[in-house]
C-alpha cells in the first residue's frame, strides 16, 4: 500500500521514492491540525507512524500504554488498535498492517 499523508491541506514531498503518498484531507475548523500534519507508511509488516514538524503536536495512544506526545519529526511503530488524536477532534485508528 502506498503511505498517506494526513492534514488540513496535505502535500506530497518534493521528492517521492517509490509509491507516491496518498493524500488524506481532514477537517479542521479550529486549526489545530497542520496542513500537513502526519505520516503513515507500511515498513517490513508495521504501521509507522511520524509527525510532520506539525505546529500543535500528535499524541499517540498505543493499548496498554501510557499516552506518548510524538515530537516534531519523532516517528514510532504501532499496533493494530493504537489511537492518534491530531487535533480537533479527529482520531485515527490503526486496524492493521496489511
């Protein structure tokens, strides 16, 4: 699968190696969530998951876990059913790694 890219007005990278990201559009009526806020891509059968220098930060919430504020740049693997809040109310779940 190719890798998204999620944010109130997502862009690709300048650069694209390989499959060029998906473009997910999210609403943010307050802005809290960056333009291009978040990174998801598949690597060797995990979900990886980073923070695109967002302006308000990602918290990651990985079960049995304590909650983790991603730093700008920070990337981290996670499981299926772990939660990322990016603001305003949108919550992405991650179901698998297919």
């Amino acid at each position: 699968d190719a890798p998204a890219i999620v944010g109130r007005r997502p862009r690709p990278p300048r650069v694209v190696r390989g499959v060029a990201p998906r473009l997910v559009t999210v609403p943010s009526p307050l802005g809290e969530i960056s333009g291009t806020h978040l990174g998801l891509r598949q690597d060797s059968g995990v979900v990886v998951v980073t923070d695109l220098d967002s302006t308000n930060g990602t918290v990651v919430l990985v079960p049995g876990a304590e909650r983790l504020a991603l730093r700008p740049g920070e990337s981290l693997v996670v499981v299926p059913g772990t939660r990322i809040d990016i603001g305003d109310g949108v919550v992405l779940e991650i179901l698998s790694a297919r």
